[in-house]
C-alpha cells in the first residue's frame, strides 16, 4: 500500500553516517524545558509558505493553534493532522505534562522545517540548522521532540 | 525512537490523548541513558490501515449544467466552512487558493481531461499545489461529513475513489502521462502510488 511503498523508496536513499554520534545526559525531566520540531512545513497563516525544497524554518508560536501544513509531498496522510493538531504538533500534550509537572515547561517557540529536501541537507545542516539551535538555546530549552513527516 | 505508524502520523493516533502521552513518555524515558547513542522501537506497531473505508455522504447534484466535479466541489463549501469552524483550517485551502476558488480550479482540470493543453487550461497557480488545495478542501469538508477521525488514509482513498474530483485528478494526471508530459507536471497532482 501507499506507506509501504513509500518507506521502501525512503529506505533505498542514502543516510548521513557520523563518526562519533554527539550524546549528552539529560538534567531531570521535571526540570526540563522541551520545544517541538517538526518537518512538517507548518506555519502561522500569516507567514510566508514554504517553497519547494525550502530549508529555511517557521517558528510557532506555543500560545497560537492556528497553522497550516505547507509540506509539497503529496505522499502522506493529512487527514489525522486535519482532526488533531496534537498527531504532529503535540503541543496540547506537553502542556499537559507540563500541568502534571512531568516536564519542567513547554518552550514558547517551536520550529517547522520542510520534509522534502535534498539528500545533502547541506544547508540545513550549515545554516538553517544551526540557526534554529540558536533561537532554541536563547529560550532555554534543554529538550526537542523531532516530529518527522 | 523508531514508530512504526502511518507516515503523516508522528504522534501515532488523532484524538487519543493517552496513546500520544504513552509515546512522549517513551521518548523522555529515553533520556534517562547514561551512554548513548540510544535507538529504540515504539512498543505499539500501527500498519497502513488502508482498508477502513471513510464513508461520507455527498451532496446531491446542485447544477445539473455543471460538470459533476465542479458541481460537487462547489456544494461541498458549506461541509469545509463548518470543518474550518470545528478544527481550524490545517491541511485545507491556503497554497494557491481561497475555498471560494475551488470549483474555478476544479473547472480548469476538467479542461485539460478534455484536451486544452496544460499551461493554457488556466490553472490558477502551480498545479501541484492547487491539486493538494483542492485535495485538502475535500479532506477538511471530510470532517464534518463524517463526524469523525478517518483512519490514515482513509481520506485519500475517498477522495480518490469516491469522489467526482478525485476521480477527475486521477484522470488528469493519466491523461498528462500518456500525452508526454514531463514528469513533475502529472506525477505530484496525487500520491505516487496513484
């Protein structure tokens, strides 16, 4: 079917190896402040849609509900993220866990880049890449949950 | 975390709080490793669920002058304007066109499975991006006609299979195929396995 066609074309292409994968432990979750980021291409109706191969990112605002999915592949399920924002963005969840004191906070920004990119990534993994480390250090998060699609 | 779930489904299960929250709690547990990389797989599998049928009434035929397509497209406005008020607008209208545009759109395809090339059956912007509109117009009216969650793709399927415009986009795209058009111009009017 359709997902399973797909994974196995998504299995042929090539994969980034690194030599010494970074690895860090963790302060206590409950102290913990956690963003979203996705590759979904969503965005806030406002901001400008994502280009085909776009490698810039949208920052969402925690407070806001209101995004669209700008992703050019055709080649997935939209429906579930049409009745739950929560199936890519869960936002309502971690504010959940947040309430319960589970996790310490929920970052006022979480970021959406575009799935559909070249193999390289080169200028996400140079530029955009980093550039979005950056906005998330400046608001303390100490962890992201990477939604992909 | 390796989640075997439909893709477009990271969180696994719309509208299930606890099956989200048992996967974020998976996840965070992870951060618990003293030495890592750390690679693991999701307790729970969800396969492609294809099968389950989404079953949607559609409205009856409003303008018999019309063709069916743009007919459909156009009584289905009221449905997408109650499942925006409901959900928001997510995957709906937003790349190239407003709802109000969709049956002119719709209009435009009907051309081309008639015969007008392409670049002159006045698509009103990038073709691929107006099908995905058009697409997620339908899938959004969807929500409401059905009153509830469709299984992953589900949605897809009744647009496609049981919808005049999805069966409208389908042929489109085979007559684009077969009339040598370039690949990127048919291929991503519709999911690859279409």
């Amino acid at each position: 079917m359709t997902d399973q066609d797909i994974k196995n074309m998504v299995a042929q292409l090539p994969c980034p190896e690194f030599e010494a994968p970074a690895f860090t432990t963790a302060k206590p979750l409950n102290e913990c402040r956690v963003a979203v980021v996705t590759s979904a291409a969503l965005h806030h109706p406002e901001d400008d849609n994502f280009a085909a191969q776009d490698t810039s990112f949208r920052i969402l605002d925690a407070t806001r509900r209101d995004v669209h999915l700008g992703h050019w592949s055709p080649n997935f399920d939209r429906s579930g993220f049409a009745a739950d924002i929560n199936v890519i963005w869960p936002i309502d969840r971690l504010e959940e866990l947040a309430e319960q004191g589970v996790i310490g906070s929920v970052a006022p920004r979480h970021l959406a880049f575009a799935g559909n990119q070249d193999e390289s990534m080169t200028s996400i993994r140079l530029d955009s890449g980093p550039q979005a480390a950056k906005l998330l250090l400046e608001d303390e998060v100490d962890v992201v949950v990477l939604t992909p699609v | 975390m390796i989640c075997h779930f439909p893709l477009g489904r990271p969180l696994g299960v719309p509208n299930d709080a606890e099956f989200q929250t048992r996967l974020l709690s998976a996840l965070f547990a992870m951060l618990d490793a003293q030495s890592g990389p750390v690679l693991e797989t999701f307790e729970t599998r969800l396969d492609d669920i294809a099968e389950e049928q989404l079953v949607c009434t559609l409205p009856p035929r409003l303008d018999p002058d019309e063709h069916p397509a743009v007919d459909e497209a156009r009584a289905l406005k009221n449905a997408y304007e109650r499942a925006v008020a409901k959900h928001g607008n997510r995957v709906g209208v937003s790349r190239e066109l407003e709802a109000a545009d969709i049956p002119e759109a719709v209009q435009a395809f009907v051309r081309i499975e008639q015969g007008t090339a392409m670049d002159e059956a006045g698509i009103p912007g990038v073709p691929m991006r107006v099908a995905q509109d058009i697409r997620g117009y339908y899938q959004t009216a969807a929500l409401e006609l059905a009153e509830h969650s469709p299984g992953a793709w589900a949605g897809e399927d009744w647009f496609y299979n049981d919808t005049e415009t999805g069966r409208l986009m389908l042929s489109v795209r085979r007559v684009l195929k077969d009339a040598g058009a370039p690949h990127a111009a048919w291929f991503f009017l519709s999911p690859g396995d279409r």
